[in-house]
C-alpha cells in the first residue's frame, strides 16, 4: 500500500520498508557523525543496561516483545549510548507508563538517583496530529515532513514546554537532558514507584485540589506564556497529595492561533473533572481563573 501525505517517498517503486530502511540510516549515519567512532560492541554496552527489558520480554506476548524490539531500535540506542557514555544514565530499569506515543522508564544515574526516561515512538501512528500544535510556533521554524524528524521535534517541545512551565514555577519533572527522540528528566514518585494519575488517586479535599490546579495553570499562562491543551486527570500526577503537571509537548504559546480555543477545552476539563467530585463549578467560571490578563502591544 502506498504511503500517505508526509512520508510520500521521492521514489513511488519503493515500499514502505525500504523507505523506513533509508530514513533509519541516514539517522544513524548523522549520529555516528556526531557521536564519534564507536567501540565495536557499543550495541551491547546499550543492551546490557536494558537487559532487564529484553528479558522481561521473553515472559510477555510476541505484541509486548514487538513493542519493545520497536522502542529500542538502532538510532534510539545510539542516543541512549550518548547518554550513557556522558554520565546522564547508568541502567533504564522497567516501564513506568506506556502509550501509543512514547514509553516512559524508571532509570538510574551513575549516583544512584531515581530519573524518567521517555522515550517518544518513532513509529506512532499519531505523528500527524503532532503538526497542529507545531505549525504556527516560531521556536521550530521548518519542520521536514517525515516521521521520525517531527517525532523528534516533539519530543524537543516537550523539553522546551518543561522548561518554561519549571523555570515559571509550575510544579512539573525538570527536564535534565534531551536528544532526538529520548528525554530525561526527574522521576516524580516515591523509592522507584511513581507517583499516580490524577484519574487513579484523587485528592482528599476536592475543594484544595481544584484551587491548586487552577492556581497551577494560571502560573503556567501568565508566567511560562503556555497553554496546556490537554489538561485533564490523566495528565495530572498526585504526588502525595501535591499535583504535578505531566505531558506537555501539546502545549502551545499564549499567542497561538489554537490557544484561546485550547484554553477553553482545559477549562472544561478541570471543571468537569471536579464537578465529578462533588464540586459546583463551572466551565465559564473556571476559564475566568485560569485565563492570563491581556498584555498590551
């Protein structure tokens, strides 16, 4: 079957797999470039520090083993070398969450410290969507139009998006490192058992939860300039009892032309999700507090 829209190769005779094929080495012949002469075993220095994945595979179902052989391909394990090679990483340990866009992991750094690594799929079929919330945001210009580059833009969002959201004071994981499609940063949670979703542990007091997340939001857009986009239970943490913003690479600046319309959905969001826990609040009055006063020109 023929490709669709970004991914149409130059070659219509070439199918799908030689196309990936071709993509992949260019990726990893860039990287060598970057990275300098490998040792020959490189690829088993990198699996060695995963091999709890790899073995754990073998107990799961040939759809488990799949997604991981997928997670861990060639390019990605060239920067998890870099990562390893420079001191960010000792072991990637086990699994913390799994979606259709990115993988997230308990990882350790050569001092013994808890980390997150999420590692964005470069085979999402998702990738498309990425392009709404990218267009239109001056901090990445030209964007190629094949996959694996717009995954490691996102990817690249979401490490810029933490950043503002962190420096702005918002509670979210401080982005430590990123690199094409990997991205490390704190691992919020407890002696390597991550902290739940929102959806999964509520807050004891309806009324405080609701205040500090729209206290949290509100910091976010007045100070880090952003607009979360899709702001909901899921995407919430409840470290023992304190929230923690997670999945930010939708996040999109005040000034996109998706923003007032983003803000008004996560309004709706927030005031549904509380409504559910017994609060009498509405969309209208929750968009009046999270919404950041005009700024004039």
């Amino acid at each position: 079957m023929p490709r669709k829209g970004a991914e149409f190769a130059a070659d219509p005779s070439q199918s799908d797999e030689e196309y990936a094929e071709e993509r992949d080495a260019e990726v990893v012949e860039k990287a060598l470039e970057d990275i300098g002469e490998l040792p020959e075993d490189w690829q088993d220095f990198v699996l060695g520090r995963i091999e709890s994945q790899k073995v754990a595979a073998r107990k799961r179902s040939d759809e488990d083993r799949k997604t991981l052989d997928e997670v861990f391909d060639k390019p990605t394990l060239l920067v998890l070398y870099k990562f390893i090679s420079n001191g960010y990483l000792e072991t990637l340990d086990y699994p913390v969450s799994t979606g259709k866009e990115a993988n997230v992991f308990h990882a350790t750094t050569p001092q013994g410290d808890s980390v997150a690594v999420k590692i964005f799929r470069t085979n999402t079929a998702t990738f498309r969507s990425f392009m709404t919330y990218i267009a239109g945001d001056p901090r990445f210009g030209h964007v190629k139009p094949n996959r694996r580059d717009i995954v490691y833009v996102w990817a690249q969002k979401e490490y810029k998006n933490l950043q503002r959201y962190y420096e702005a004071g918002v509670r979210v994981p401080n982005p430590i490192a990123w690199r094409e499609n990997v991205l490390i940063m704190d691992f919020i949670g407890e002696e390597g058992t991550p902290a739940p979703r929102l959806k999964d542990a509520p807050f004891d007091d309806a009324a405080t939860g609701y205040e500090e997340l729209v206290s949290q939001y509100r910091i976010g857009a007045e100070s880090g300039g952003l607009v979360h986009g899709d702001f909901s239970e899921f995407n919430v943490l409840n470290h023992g009892g304190t929230p923690v913003v997670i999945d930010v690479a939708q996040a999109v600046l005040a000034h996109h032309p998706m923003a007032a319309e983003l803000l008004q959905r996560d309004a709706k969001n927030i005031a549904a999700y509380f409504r559910r826990q017994g609060l009498k609040v509405t969309a209208e009055e929750t968009l009046k507090r999270i919404t950041p006063p005009r700024k004039e020109r």
